[in-house]
C-alpha cells in the first residue's frame, strides 16, 4: 500500500510539472514542447489512477481477512 501511495504522488507531481512544460510550450509556439508534456500528462495520470486502484484493492484485500 505504501508503494502504491509513493506512485500516485510522484504521479500527482509529475502531472503537475507537465502541465507547466504545457503552458511554457504553448506560450513559445513549440510544438515538440507541447507534444512532450501533453504524453508526460497522459502517462502520468495513467499511472495515478493504476496506482490508486492498486492501493485500493490491496486495502479491500486486507479488509476481508478474518482470524
């Protein structure tokens, strides 16, 4: 569950940092700029909500264990 919680906040900050190499790219008029960070963008929320499902499902695992 820690892992998963690491993923979905280096995920968070990696989205963060893509959506200003965005706005940067689309203020210059580089498109290989934009290009890079809408990619970084997507990659990134993919791994945030696998992360967040992973996380949720470890703890729905652990909510039906029984001693």
């Amino acid at each position: 569950m820690l892992i998963a919680a690491v993923l979905g906040v280096v995920s968070a900050v990696g989205i963060m940092l893509n959506v200003n190499k965005l706005r940067e790219g689309l203020d210059t008029g580089d498109d290989r700029t934009t290009t890079r960070a809408i990619t970084g963008i997507v990659i990134n929320g993919v791994m945030a909500v696998a992360a967040t499902g992973l996380g949720a499902h470890a703890i729905g695992l652990l909510g039906k264990i029984q001693f």
